[in-house]
C-alpha cells in the first residue's frame, strides 16, 4: 500500500493511492496515518477496504508529510561505504547515530527554506524506515516485524553549523522544512528488499547523486535491531538512514551548495519522487 497524507498544514487528512493513482480519503477509516494504525492490525484494516468505494482527493491539494505525530526522528551518518569514500573518511565500526528535530519535517514537496545566515545547505537522498510496532532490546532477526514501510527522505543539511561549530550535528540537520518525507509511506511487503533500491537526487536537473541501497554499511534490520538497544522505538517513529556519494561538500575541487531559486528533484525506486524549491529565510525576503 501507498499511504499519504494531504492537505494544509494543520489540516492533513489520511490517504491512500489506489492501484489506478487515484488518491483516495481514509478519514472516514482512521484518524491519521500515525501511531497504532501503523500497527499490523491497522495496516490490516486499510488493506482490505475496497478503496474504489471512498472519495477521491483533488491531486492538486498539497501532499503533506507521509508520517503523522512522529515522535522520534533519527538519523544515521556515514553509512554507505561510498559515501564515506567520496569524504575520504572510514567506514564507522558502529552506525553514527544523531537526531533531527521533528519540527523540520515537511511534505514531500514543500518549499526548503535556506536559513538567513546559511552559505552551506546541503542535500541528502536517504531511505526512511517508519516503525510500526513498539521496539526495545530485539533481536536482528526479528527487527523486521516492528517495520510498517518506508519512505523517502531529503536530510538537507547546513554544513557549517553541522561541522563548524561546537557540539553536535543536530545543529545542522533541524532548520524548519529541513526533513522532507514521503510522498507515499510504502508498506513493506512492497518492498521485499530494502538493501537492492536504486536512489538519486538532482539539482536543476543536474544529477548529483545516483546511488543503491546495497552499499549501505549497515542494514535496516541491524538499524532497527541496534537503536533499539539504545531506545525504545515507536510506531511512526521515523529512522533515515544515510545517504550515497554525491553531496555537495563532496565535489571536488570546489564544494558546490543550494541557493534560493534553485530546485531539488529526487526519487527512491518504488517509493515515488520528491521535489522541493529553495527559498530565502523571510527575514532576507
């Protein structure tokens, strides 16, 4: 199943593509897409309705965050071997674990705003794993049953707070409209295999990233299995997990960074597309 959420900030409302891309309403179903209905039995509910029976949603309303109420969002660096090549740094012997706040997260294509005092905004291409179930100490081998799906997500980033200045990357991760997700939330019978997805980003229609899955370090399973250790997960808790060669700061010999005006365009095989313009802060408007 493909899983959104439409409408106006403040005004969301659960959706579904059905199987002819018509976006259909779930609101008369469940509340949100978010928390228990990412359970198993939700998932179930929505699975066996006939879709073509609800009210179909104007494509033209704005598509919203995939994930509602997310309470965790958490982020995994370094963690295509490539990608850490291409930086000239090691491969970590344990996933870099850090946060983003939840307030950056956006729809799939919404405007990114460039903070007013930003020269190094950067983009990032990863795969999201959405949690379906309540997970605390699991073992790698049942990881994958606390998965709903997955989605795509842009972790634009600012390098110089990220890198430049003291403390943590957090700093550089969480401006608002800095965590794009969705469009869709794919359920993971979809995708039987998240470590085989083709991934790529471009910026006014010049490729820079164009990556796999494959050449993750670490896994979604172990990802899950291994967070867990540390926190307990729950349902909607969304988890990016890094991102392929390709970034900004990456490209030698000069360093190449977004500017207002300029748009992003990226896509996950089998979880759709996003597409972001980017904006002066309103206080350099």
């Amino acid at each position: 199943m493909k899983l959104m959420r439409m409408g106006a900030r403040g005004a969301e409302i659960p959706a579904i593509l059905d199987e002819n891309g018509i976006i259909r309403n779930l609101s008369s179903i469940v509340d949100d897409i978010a928390g228990d209905v990412l359970g198993e039995d939700g998932l179930k509910k929505i699975a066996a309705l006939e879709l073509d029976s609800l009210p179909e949603i104007d494509p033209a309303t704005r598509i919203a965050p995939c994930v509602g109420r997310v309470g965790k969002f958490i982020a995994i660096g370094l963690n295509y071997t490539d990608h850490a090549a291409e930086l000239g740094l090691d491969v970590p012997e344990e996933p870099v674990v850090f946060m983003k706040a939840t307030s950056s997260i956006c729809g799939a294509n919404d405007n990114v705003i460039i903070p007013p005092d930003s020269t190094k905004t950067d983009w990032e291409v990863e795969l999201g794993i959405v949690i379906g179930k309540h997970a605390s100490h699991i073992d790698p081998d049942d990881a994958m049953d606390h998965v709903a799906g997955y989605c795509i997500v842009n972790d634009i980033s600012e390098r110089t707070f990220q890198l430049e200045h003291a403390g943590q990357w957090v700093k550089g991760k969480s401006a608002d409209t800095f965590g794009p997700i969705g469009p869709w939330l794919v359920t993971k019978d979809e995708i039987p295999d998240p470590q085989n997805l083709k991934l790529w980003l471009e910026v006014d229609n010049r490729r820079y990233q164009d990556g796999t899955t494959a050449t993750m370090a670490f896994g979604v399973a172990h990802l899950v299995h291994y967070l867990s250790g540390f926190m307990s997960l729950q349902p909607g808790d969304v988890i990016t997990t890094g991102t392929p060669p390709g970034v900004g700061m990456g490209i030698k010999p000069d360093p190449v960074f977004l500017r207002p005006g300029q748009r992003m365009r990226l896509g996950i095989e089998g979880l759709g597309e996003q597409s972001q313009l980017l904006v002066p802060h309103p206080s350099r408007s």
